[in-house]
C-alpha cells in the first residue's frame, strides 16, 4: 500500500525503515523479500532523497544522475530486477576543461593511463604503480595515508595531475587532500574500472520502477511522514512514532542524516558516554549548490560531452570547490536520448559549496545570490555551448539551504559525514539493539553504488536482529 496517511497504515511491522534515499528503498526491498513485513515512511511527497527529480514545464531535472560505477548494474539486477539493471548504459565522454589542461575521456583505466601517459608525460610504470597501490588499499589497514602524501609519493610537485586524478572525486564526495587516502582510493578504484555510467530513462523511470517493485514484494511506503521518535524499551527499540502515530516494529532502519537519528530521534541518554564520545568527533560533510537550465521546445544544440568538470582557477585546490565565487562548475548535459521519446534539453551544473556561506542571508539576498549564480552558471556554459542564453526558457538554482529543506540533512550536507561517521553508523545497533544506519555516511559510502549496497549490508543485519530477537 502506498498513502500520505499514517494512520491507514498496520500498528506493527518487523521493520520500519526512516527515509527512502537509495539506502533506504534498497534496505526495503531486500528486506521485503526475505519475508519480512516492511513499512517504509519517507517524510517528503516523493521517493529518492537525494537521487530525486523534479518536473518544471516540459522539463524533467535530474539532480545526481551525473554519473556512477558500473558496479550499479550489478547491484540493481541483484537487488532489485534485472529489466532495472538494462537500463544502465555507458556515458560516452566526460570533459576537462581548465587553465591547466582540456582533455577527453571516457574515464576507463585504459583511456586514463593513456591520457596520463601521452597528456602529462609520466612514465606507465608509475601509474600502474599507484593503480596497484589503490587497488591493495583496504578499508580496515588503510587509514593514515592522507591523499596529499599518496599523490606526492607518486607523482610529486604535479598539481595538474593531481587535479585530472581528483577533481572528479572531490566533485563526488566533498573530499580533501587531507583525509585518508582510502576515502580516495576505493571510490576511486570503483570508477576506474570500466568507466561511468547512467540510468538510461532518467531518475523518474528508476524511482517509479523501485516503487513498483516494492509494493510488488509487500512493503508498505507511507509518504510525507516524517519519523519524529525511535520508541524504545529498556533501552531497545519497540517502533517508532511517525506523524505523531505510534507503530510498533522490531526494528528502524534509518536512512535519514546520522546525527539526527541519534541526538533528535532516539536521544543522547541511550548511548553509552564512549559511543558519544565518538558522535561529538563527527563532521558533517559539506553541501553542493546545483542551476537547473532548460531548453525552449525546439531548441538543440551538438553533442559536446556528457560530463564537463570546469574550472577557471589557475591550479587544483578543494577549497576552492566549495569557495562561494564559484570558479568550478561541474555540467551534466542531459540531450533527449535519456529519456526515449523527449526532444528535451536540460543542463545541470553542480558546484561544492559550504552551507555557512548561504544560511544567513536573509530573503532578499538570498534571492539575489542565487539569481546572480544562474547568470554565472550561463555566461560559463555560453563557452560550451555559445549562444545558450537566447535558447533557455527556464532556469532554477538550489543551494545547500535546499538541500536541507528536502532531505532534513543538516546544513544541507550532501554527502553526510566525513569519514569516521562510518564506525559510527555501523556499530548503532551494538548500542541500541534494534536500531540500525544506512545512508550516505562516511566518503567512502557516498554516491547511488554506496548507498544502495550499505543498505543491503545494513538489511541483512537487520534481517539476522530480527531472527535471534
Ligand atoms: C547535487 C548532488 C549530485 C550528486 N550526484 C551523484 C551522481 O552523479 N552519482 C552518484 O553516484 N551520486 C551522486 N550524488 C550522491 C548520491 O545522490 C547520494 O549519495 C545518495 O543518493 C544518498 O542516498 P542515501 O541512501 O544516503 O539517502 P538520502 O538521499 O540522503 O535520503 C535520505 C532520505 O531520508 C528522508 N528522511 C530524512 N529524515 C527523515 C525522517 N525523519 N523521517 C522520514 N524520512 C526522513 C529524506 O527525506 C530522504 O528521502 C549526488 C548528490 C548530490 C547532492
């Protein structure tokens, strides 16, 4: 059953699962088809989280469907449906284009290598030598490197090299040339092995399809009910209280932002002072700012990438990412072909950004800011695309304040947290029995292959929970 209405919903379920993110629906699914009676409650009108849509005229806007490992197809044939995997087909071309270089790739080892070989005059020998140092990093042994000293044990004194190799990884997960080099190198390594890939149909088509597949495998999906308490007994949980309605459950997955599922939702005095310890060290990740550009109906333009990474800064630096004079803007061309049938242009250009830079403006100024951003964003695409100002007739522009209005991530964080929110999403349930953490949590389970297979590891803990419970 799929309603607005809490109450039309059962009083008992096995599991509750808070948030329908790609971590959550996944969790759902699989749990669903274990055998387990799953009530999935999503606070907003529409299933997604951050791999959402939205519709605006005759356009459809994707807003994370930039790109994801090949890994995706696997992980949708397994968990979900095989006719879901076929839709994963390969991008074709991403683009660099800054000061220090313009190169193409389809963003493969081999193609990689070559351009790192041929474009930037390294040895081969070398670049293999840190694809084998990547490919030998491991999540438990590998955590003091930092990525400053791993590019400068291979490739030091070459910030343009740097720059090809991390730009689009910092794009993706917020990360630093100070955190641990594992955070690089496993989303990375992912990347790297056969390119980048979409959802041919666009996001609507692969959200609408998992909500098929979950009412189809029995979960119930209650939409714009938000989870307010993790009710618990004795320190376990016995449900949860959603929309101010009680629902008893053996156990909640949250796939909602981790500080919030400890602090407001089940509350501080049910951890242990050691555990909370360890919360106090999180960092939220930083959040992103996106401008949405629609074509006029007829209007076109070539083929010029599926992916751009920009820059007008002279060399590499993730401050500057985040900087709010945007100086790098990431454009995902989407041309009719994603959508079988559209004759729709849309562009979306992300950028990195930080929340303090946007949450105190008031109004009036924010409106204008973001106004200013969309005349940015337009006058840096007209370099692609010349001409591209007389042929839009829509534009919009989201901020991390956005961010936070839809997905209640605080300060809009895009990526959750930093590294260490890992251990403590994972080890949740060893404090609260019964209380479990998939999502977007520490780098190296941010973007949809992240999300959607730690919410497979997270349902089948769940799964056993429930059976010894
Ligand atoms: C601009 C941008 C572009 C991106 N591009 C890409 C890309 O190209 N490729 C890629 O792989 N990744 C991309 N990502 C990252 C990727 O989209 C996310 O990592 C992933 O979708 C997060 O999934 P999640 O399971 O953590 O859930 P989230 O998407 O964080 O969803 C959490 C859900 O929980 C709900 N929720 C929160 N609180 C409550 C509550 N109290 N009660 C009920 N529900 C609640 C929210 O409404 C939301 O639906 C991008 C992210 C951003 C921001």
């Amino acid at each position: 059953m799929i309603s607005n209405k809490i109450e039309k919903m059962n009083k008992e379920y096995d599991v509750i699962i808070a948030g329908g993110g790609l971590g959550g629906l996944t969790a759902a699914n699989v749990l669903a088809k274990q055998g387990r009676k799953v009530l999935l409650a999503e606070q907003h009108f529409q299933l997604g989280g951050l791999a959402t849509y939205f519709k605006r005229k005759q356009h459809i806007f994707d807003v994370a469907l930039h790109g994801f490992p090949v890994g995706m197809k696997k992980t949708l044939r397994k968990y979900w449906s095989k006719e879901m995997s076929e839709h994963i087909t390969q991008v074709k071309s991403i683009r660099f284009d800054n000061p220090q270089f313009s190169i193409d790739t389809t963003f493969t080892k081999e193609d990689f290598t070559d351009k790192l070989v041929t474009e930037f005059n390294l040895k081969r020998e070398v670049v293999d030598a840190f694809y084998d140092e990547l490919d030998n990093m491991n999540y438990y042994d590998d955590r003091l490197m930092t990525n400053r000293e791993l590019f400068d044990k291979y490739f030091p004194g070459r910030n343009d090299v740097v720059r090809f190799l991390m730009e689009p990884i910092t794009y993706a997960n917020g990360s630093t040339l100070d955190e641990p080099a594992i955070t690089y190198g496993i989303v990375f390594s992912n990347f790297m092995s056969k390119g980048v890939y979409t959802f041919n149909g666009g996001t609507d088509l692969m959200i609408d399809m998992m909500k098929c597949e979950l009412s189809k495998n029995g979960v119930d999906i209650a939409m714009s009910s938000k989870v307010e308490k993790v009710l618990l007994d004795n320190r376990k949980v016995k449900g949860a209280l959603i929309n101010g309605c009680e629902i008893k459950a053996k156990a909640v997955l949250s796939n909602g932002n981790i500080l919030s599922t400890i602090h407001e939702w089940t509350g501080d005095s049910a951890f242990s002072p050691e555990f909370l310890k360890k919360v106090k060290d999180l960092r939220l990740n930083n959040s992103s700012c996106q401008v949405y550009i629609g074509l006029k109906p007829g209007e076109s333009f070539d083929y010029i990438g599926d992916l751009l990474f920009t820059s007008t800064y002279p060399t590499f630096d993730p401050a500057k990412l985040v900087a709010h004079d945007m100086t790098s803007k990431t454009f995902s061309i989407y041309y009719p072909e994603i959508r079988p049938g559209s004759k729709d242009y849309t562009v979306v250009a992300s950028m990195n950004a930080n929340y303090a830079d946007w949450a105190n403006y008031t109004d009036e100024e924010y409106k204008i800011a973001k106004q200013k951003m969309i005349d940015d964003t337009i006058i840096a695409l007209d370099k692609y695309i010349p001409g591209i100002a007389d042929k839009i007739d829509y534009t919009e522009a989201a901020t991390p304040r956005t961010f936070q209005h839809y997905t209640l991530h605080g300060n809009g964080s895009s990526f959750g947290t930093k590294f260490k929110g890992l251990d403590v999403s994972m080890n949740l349930h060893n404090e609260v029995p019964g209380l479990f953490h998939a999502g977007s949590v520490g780098i190296i389970m941010s973007g949809w292959l992240g999300a959607a297979n730690y919410g497979v590891i997270m349902a089948n803990n769940v799964d056993k929970y429930i059976s010894s419970s």
